[in-house]
C-alpha cells in the first residue's frame, strides 16, 4: 500500500479499503484458518484484524509489505483467541472435577444431586440482574452458546456481548461476596 492509498482510506474512502479488504482477505483467512480449524471463529479473526489494522493504519509505514503487518496483527489475534480457548477448556475441566469430587464426598448419585447454597447463592444473584444482563449469562453459560452466537443471535457486535458478559461478571463476584461475608447489623 502507498501513502496515496494510505491517505485516501484515513481520509474516509471506504471503497479503496474495501479494495485492500479483497485483495487480503483470501490470505488472512488461509492463514486463521491455519492457526485455529474453526471457520467462523477464522472468519471473526479476519474481521477484527482488518477493523484492528484500520484503526491503527496511521501507526502503517508505507514503505513495508502491508500483507505482513495484516498477518502480524492476525497472529497476535489468533494468539488471543487461543489462549482464550486454553483458558476456556481449563475452566470447565476445573469445574466438571469439582463438581465430581462433591458427589463423591457427598456420596450421592448425579441424579439426587440437589444444588448447593453457592448455586442457590449464584440463581439469587442471577435473578437480581437486569433482564438484557441475565439472558447474557443464560445464554453464555446455561445454554453454551459462545460469544459469536450470542452477538448474532441478539443483532449486536461480540465486543459489546464480551464487554457487558465481563460487568455480569464483576457484578455477580460482588453479590456473592456480599452473601457469603453478610455485613454484621448495627
């Protein structure tokens, strides 16, 4: 890309992005595709890489290959979304194994299972939310939907879905804590 172009697409010329957007689109997905095995989850990494790179394209010198910086910035994307991945399957190893050592200790079947304070505690937070923040978290986390399916299925951007699922979050932590350390009475 040359600093005419250059100018041309800060200037607000979406159709000369556009045309770079083509013209690097089939490598970037290649590349994601690569690096991740999963379509859609590819495809939204090429997405962010080409909002990320129009964002950043002053930091662009026009004297080096634009086609690497894209592939820089998409690998630095792949790299989040697979340690997000990690973390993810982590997570639910944890947790399926906690919840395995609990039956066992408490020496019931998976079908007696009744639901400890913590759950009671996490439905009682869950139903103080606002409407739009609890059907996140039914979404997320009852349903198993991951954030790309819950941003097309609601019309809205996955940074809004991630951004307000990270609110429910800190604001359930806080509920739970105020329910396990209730304040002593005056």
């Amino acid at each position: 890309m040359d600093e005419i172009l250059k100018d041309r697409i800060l200037q607000g010329d979406l159709d000369v992005y556009g045309e770079i957007v083509r013209r690097y689109q089939g490598m970037l997905m290649s590349y994601a595709l690569r690096r991740l095995s999963d379509w859609s989850q590819a495809e939204e990494v090429v997405q962010l890489t080409f909002i990320r790179s129009h964002q950043k394209l002053e930091e662009f010198d026009p004297n080096k290959d634009f086609g690497v910086w894209l592939c820089v910035t998409c690998k630095y994307l792949i790299m989040t979304e697979l340690e997000k991945r990690r973390r993810e399957a982590s997570n639910k190893t944890r947790y399926r194994d906690e919840l395995e050592l609990e039956l066992l200790n408490a020496s019931v079947a998976p079908s007696e299972f009744e639901p400890g304070a913590e759950f009671c505690a996490l439905k009682l937070c869950i139903s103080k939310l606002k409407s739009e923040a609890a059907s996140l978290v039914e979404y997320r986390y009852f349903g198993n939907k991951s954030c790309q399916q819950i941003a097309r299925e609601k019309g809205r951007t996955i940074t809004w879905v991630t951004s307000n699922l990270s609110r429910v979050r800190k604001s359930l932590r806080t509920c739970l804590e105020s329910q396990s350390n209730p304040r002593p009475q005056a």
